[in-house]
C-alpha cells in the first residue's frame, strides 16, 4: 500500500536539504511513497497570509507523515508573533499531539575529527534526547506589559501538568528500555516550581519500569556534563525549553548540527521528521547546507513511522559509506556542495 507523505520544504536551506532526502527516498522506497507538498513558515506567510495555513494542517492531518525541512527567515522577525514562521513548527507540534521529540545524538567514527570535543570524548557520544514538545514556557501565556512605574515588562509562563510530564515519562523509560536502560531525567527543581513537579512525577512513574536505572540532573550541570563526557547519558527526558538547547549542544559534540535527525510523535505514531537545525540564512542558497541530517530524519520516518525498518537501515548505512568516502560538507570541513553530498549517499546506496 502506499504511503502518503506530507512534503513541507520551508524556508532557507529546508528546500536544499529536503530535496536530497527525496532523491534518497526515490531510489529506496521508489512508489511505495507518495507526496503532498505544503507551505510552511515564511513562504507560506507569503504566499497565504500564514506561516501554517489550514490546507498544510489539512495535509498534515491525512498524511502519514511529515517531513519537514526548516522554517525561519529574518524578514519575520518583525511579525507579530502568531504570524512568524516559527509558529509552522509549533503548531504542527501542538495541532497533531506530536509531544516527543526524539533527537539521536550518535558520532559517526569516520568524524572524530569534526567534534568540536577531543576524539576519544566525542567517540563515546551515542544518546537519544527526548524533548517534550507540546507544554512547557513555550505554551503558557505571554506578553509584553507596562509595568506600574512605566518601564516594559515581557514574560512567558512555565509550566507542565502532571498528566503531561508523565506521558513523556513514559516515553523516556520506553526509549531506554529499548536501550542501555539508563534515564537522565534533565530539569531545575532548586528553582523553578515546573521542575519539582517535573521530578516528582518522573519519580512516581520510574515505579512502572523497575528495570531502568532513572536518575536526575540539573540543567546546567547537564549542559557541562555533554560537553565533560557525554558517554555516561543513554537517554536523556527534559522540557521543552531545555531539550532545544540541550540537543543543539549535543548535535557539536557529534560533529555538526547538520547531522542530527528527528522525530515528533504523537501517542499513536504518528510523526513529523525534521533536522534539529533551523533554515541557516547564513548559508542558504549557496549550496553550503549539510543534507545529512534530513536524510537521517527521513530513515527515522520509514523506521517510526512506516514500518520500513530494512529501508531506514540501508539509507543509514549509506550515510555511514559516503562519509567513510569522505564525503564532508563545509560543516563537517570539507567541500562537498548539498547535492554532491547527496550524489554520494545516492552512490553508497
Ligand atoms: P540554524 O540552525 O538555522 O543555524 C545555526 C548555524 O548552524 C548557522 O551558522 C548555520 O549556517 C549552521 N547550520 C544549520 N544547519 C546547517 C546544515 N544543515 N549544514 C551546515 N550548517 C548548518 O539556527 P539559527 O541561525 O539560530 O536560526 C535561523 C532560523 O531558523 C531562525 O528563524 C530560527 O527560528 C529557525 N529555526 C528553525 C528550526 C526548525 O525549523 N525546526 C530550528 C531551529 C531554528
Ligand atoms: C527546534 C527549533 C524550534 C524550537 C523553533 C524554530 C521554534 O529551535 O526545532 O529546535 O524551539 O523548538
Ligand atoms: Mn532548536
């Protein structure tokens, strides 16, 4: 049977590095897949008036899943804020119940010498982060008010209910399990109220999962710790706020942020798949963009959510063989342009 894709190149490097993963797709899944393109971000603002316009929602909705590339453009920085192409992301995040964000961060050994971490530290990196996506200060209300004495005031509410940080909880134990079994819950519980309850919770659901081994971290502590020696984390459950930071940070420990892959499930499987990076104005167009990433996001879909398993190994082990062929965009020090660095994942396959 084939399976419909919703296709949202976006803005920036999205088209470039979106359009090497359906090259890969092509030659792997061949018909089997099927595609529907979508606006998204600030094309979409251009084209309809919105950076998630209801037909793209729509797609999204009847599709399998989503592939997406990158939204943002410098131009909608000046938007009000429900107009800006960030929120494409975080409406296809909160509109679709896709609360789990998976984020691998594993070092391809041929590049050791592309960590920004000595060889023998970076080797050792092989983590899943899982961010919560649909809570959090990303969520509660915000605003910018005039404060008593005249001055401008901007704020943003955290929070998280316990029926929201138990279900990523799970999905934390889960993805362990399935693993080395060691949870790294990440949060700020010596401050922030969000957080104990964070833990709290964390802690009453470790009781369903006797055999992960769950443990706690501060945030900033964690954020030393990756850079320390990221090989003692497994898996790591935090919010939405620390989970961005946190998974570009690990994306440089694991060579480049054009690397890491994605997954945004909801409860049923469904997913979006996208790389953690953004729409990299810096670069766009010029052919700069590391496609990686997407690519690795697009096996991630055929395992997740399409019951491809064999095809997601084969496009995996292609990336490996183009890298070992020394393959490297200027991320990775190299000169590869996007397409040539697509042409030798289309070669190794
Ligand atoms: P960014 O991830 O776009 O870029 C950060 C740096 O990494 C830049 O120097 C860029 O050139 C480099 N980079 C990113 N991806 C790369 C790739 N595939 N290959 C080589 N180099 C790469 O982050 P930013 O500059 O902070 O944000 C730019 C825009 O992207 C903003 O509008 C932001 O909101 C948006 N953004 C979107 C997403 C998303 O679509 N999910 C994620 C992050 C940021
Ligand atoms: C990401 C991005 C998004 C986020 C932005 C673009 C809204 O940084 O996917 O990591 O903060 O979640
Ligand atoms: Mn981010």
């Amino acid at each position: 049977m084939t399976k419909l894709i919703a296709l949202f190149p976006g803005d920036g490097i999205g088209p470039e590095v979106i359009a090497q993963a359906r090259r890969v797709l092509d030659v792997v899944c061949g018909d089997r897949l099927s595609y529907e393109e979508g606006y998204v971000g600030y094309v979409a603002y251009e084209a309809a008036g919105h950076p998630l316009p209801e037909e793209t929602l729509a797609i999204a909705r009847k599709a399998d899943a989503v592939l997406f590339g990158a939204i943002g453009d410098p131009r909608g920085d000046s938007l009000s804020r429900d107009l800006r192409p960030e929120q494409a992301i975080l409406g296809l995040r909160k509109g679709l119940t896709l609360f789990a964000n998976l984020r691998p961060a594993k070092l391809f050994p041929e590049l050791a010498d592309a960590s920004a971490l000595r060889p023998e530290v970076a080797s050792a990196i092989d983590l899943v982060i899982v961010r919560e996506t649909n809570g959090d200060v990303y969520f509660g209300e915000k605003g910018m008010r005039t404060t008593a004495n005249g001055r401008r005031e901007g704020y943003d509410i955290m929070s998280y209910n316990e029926d929201e940080v138990a279900r990523i909880a799970r999905v934390g134990f889960e993805t362990a399990r399935a693993r080395r079994g060691k949870l790294c819950s990440v949060d700020k519980a010596n401050v922030l109220e969000t957080s104990q309850l964070w833990r709290d919770v964390v802690i009453e659901v470790s009781a369903e999962y006797p055999d992960v081994e769950l443990s706690h971290m501060y945030v900033d502590n964690a954020a030393m710790q990756l850079v320390r020696n990221p090989g003692q984390f497994d898996v790591i459950v935090t919010g939405n706020l620390f989970g961005d930071i946190l998974s570009d940070q690990a994306s440089m420990c694991a060579g480049s942020i054009g690397m890491l892959p994605s997954a945004t499930l909801d409860a049923n499987g469904k997913g979006l798949y996208e790389p953690i990076h953004g729409s990299a104005p810096d670069i766009a167009g010029q052919g700069k963009a590391n496609p990686l990433a997407t690519i690795l996001s697009s096996a991630m879909m055929l395992r997740y959510s399409l019951g491809m398993a064999a095809e997601a190994d084969r496009i995996e082990a292609a990336v490996a063989a183009a890298l070992a062929g020394g393959a490297r965009s200027p991320d990775l020090g190299g000169t590869h342009t996007t397409v040539q660095m697509g042409d030798a994942v289309l070669a190794a396959l």
